[in-house]
C-alpha cells in the first residue's frame, strides 16, 4: 500500500541532507519550468536595478563597502539577537 503524503513527508525528512538534496533536486526537475516567466522576469529586472542603484551609490561615495566578514557576522548577530 503506498505511503499517504504524510507518511511520504515523515519518510524523506528522516532522510540525510545529501539524500534530501538529491529529491528535492529531482522533485524540482519534474515539474519543468514552473515559474511564470513573466513574473520571473519581473524579478530579475527588480534585482537587477536594486544592484545598480546600490553600485552607483557606492562610487557616489554614499554607501561604503563592508568585508565580507564583517558583513556576515553582522547577519549572524542579528539572526541570534
């Protein structure tokens, strides 16, 4: 008798990442391109021009470049604040 989607929910997550990984990777291959393009390119064209108006106004001298360390331990401070 098959597995209902709990069961099936309860079975892969009792699974090791890299086994997960795999599924998930699978999973997503079988449904083909299920993003909308025109929301995807929405998206794109948003973060797209998010990234140049932070670019430009760093060589305006308006924002300053953080080190990647440095920039990180202060997502992981906020993350556990």
């Amino acid at each position: 008798m098959p597995l209902d989607l709990n069961e099936l929910e309860a079975a892969v997550l009792a699974l090791p990442p890299d086994q997960r990984k795999y599924l998930a990777e699978r999973l997503r291959a079988s449904l083909g391109d299920v993003d909308e393009p025109e929301v995807s390119g929405e998206l794109e064209r948003a973060w797209a021009e998010l990234a140049e108006r932070r670019y430009q106004a760093y060589l305006a001298g308006q924002v300053r470049a953080v080190p990647a360390d440095e920039a990180l331990a202060r997502v992981r401070e906020r993350r556990h604040a």
